[in-house]
C-alpha cells in the first residue's frame, strides 16, 4: 500500500479510461481493505492481489506501467516487465532510477501516454522494445 503507487493507480486508470475505456488496468500485489474498496470503484481497474505465477496475468499485457510520481531507485515492476518482455511505460521519475540505457518509455502527459500505447500494439516496434529490455536486463545481471 505504498502511496505513491496507489495515486499511480488512480491516476494511470483515469487516464486510460479518457484516451479509451476499453483499455484495462490490472493491478497485482497486496492491498488494504479500504484503498481495494476505492479502487474497485474504478470500472477499468482490475485487482487480483497476490499471485502465484505472475506469468499468468502478465504476459498477456500490452505494456507494464509504473507512472510513480515520488519513488527512488529501481523499481522491480520494471524489471518484471522486462523480464516478461512487455514494454514499460514510466514517468520520468521511474526513469531516472534506471541507467541510461533502460528501454524505459516515458511518459510525460496524457498526450504521451496515448501515443506509447499506439508503439505498443506496432508489432515491429513491440519486438524491438522486447529484445531491448532483455538485453538491458543481461546488462544489469551482469553489472551485479
């Protein structure tokens, strides 16, 4: 329940749901009883807590998104998306806990995050956010 991350929530769903609503969010990971009361309330949110396999719900995602407005570090959302091969669409802040090099789209605007979903359904680009993530991925294991 980590602030940021619930107004990131509230937020990116707001979004979504201007640009299109038949665009989903699926939020995993624990939740107190009331912020997944507020967020139920959102018709494009989708909660599933916990997860055994995060494969199961990921893979099948368009994009991951982590538009966290105060946060530090790397935040491991990212390098899951990576690791699945899903595009990761971050706020500058999210970026800048990353090297250079992250593959990271950021996302500055509404504007911004319309055009990066648009990226994300191009299946060239799509495989060549893919092939960028792990290979930033082998960078960072190699790094450690």
């Amino acid at each position: 329940d980590y602030e940021p991350n619930f107004y990131s929530i509230i937020n990116t769903s707001k979004m979504l749901n201007e640009i299109d609503a038949k665009y989903e969010l699926h939020v995993i990971g624990s939740l107190s009883s009331q912020n997944r009361k507020i967020l139920s309330g959102f018709s494009n949110i989708f909660l599933h807590g916990f997860v055994d396999n995060l494969e199961d719900v990921i893979t099948d995602a368009l994009c991951g998104v982590a538009l966290i407005d105060n946060g530090t570090g790397m935040q491991n959302k990212v390098l899951d998306y990576f690791f699945y091969g899903i595009p990761a669409l971050v706020s500058k802040n999210v970026y800048s806990g990353f090297p250079k090099e992250s593959p990271s789209l950021i996302i500055d605007d509404i504007e911004d995050l319309k055009l990066k979903l648009i990226d994300c359904c191009d299946i060239e680009n799509r495989i060549n956010l893919q092939d960028q993530g792990y290979t930033f991925l082998e960078k960072i294991n190699q790094s450690y």
